[in-house]
C-alpha cells in the first residue's frame, strides 16, 4: 500500500537533488582549495612567522594592507 503511494509521490526527486548539489558544492570547495592560486597564497603565508623584521608593527601592516587591497600575501 505504502510502495504505491512512494512510488507515485513528486518529493522523491528532492533528496536526489540535494545530493547532487551536495556533491557539486564539496567538489568546488576542494577544487578551490587546492587550487594553484591557493598554494601560492599559503606558501606565501607559511613563511611570514620565519621572516625577520626590524620592527614586528611593520609586518602586520604589511598584512593589514595586503587584506584591505584584497590579496593575500
């Protein structure tokens, strides 16, 4: 009786589709994380604790206007 009415019922489609976009949006995140431009951007960050600096507010303004301008250095 219940297999008839599953069968025949339109939401089944729903979770084939959240599954699918699921999929879609995972697959686009691990892309863009392990993208060439994010390597280069995480190199670029993994050395900044090992750089020498005369005066340690220069690097974080350094930093700051490298957000404020919208690349990561």
């Amino acid at each position: 009786m219940y297999h008839e009415f599953f069968a025949k019922s339109p939401l089944l489609a729903l979770p084939i589709l959240a599954l699918v976009i699921f999929v879609a949006v995972f697959a686009l995140i691990v892309l863009r994380t392990f993208g060439k431009k994010e390597r280069e951007a995480a190199s670029a960050a993994s050395l900044l604790p090992l750089e020498d600096d005369e005066h340690p507010s220069a690097a974080a303004a350094r930093v700051s206007n490298a957000h404020s301008e919208g690349r990561h250095e």
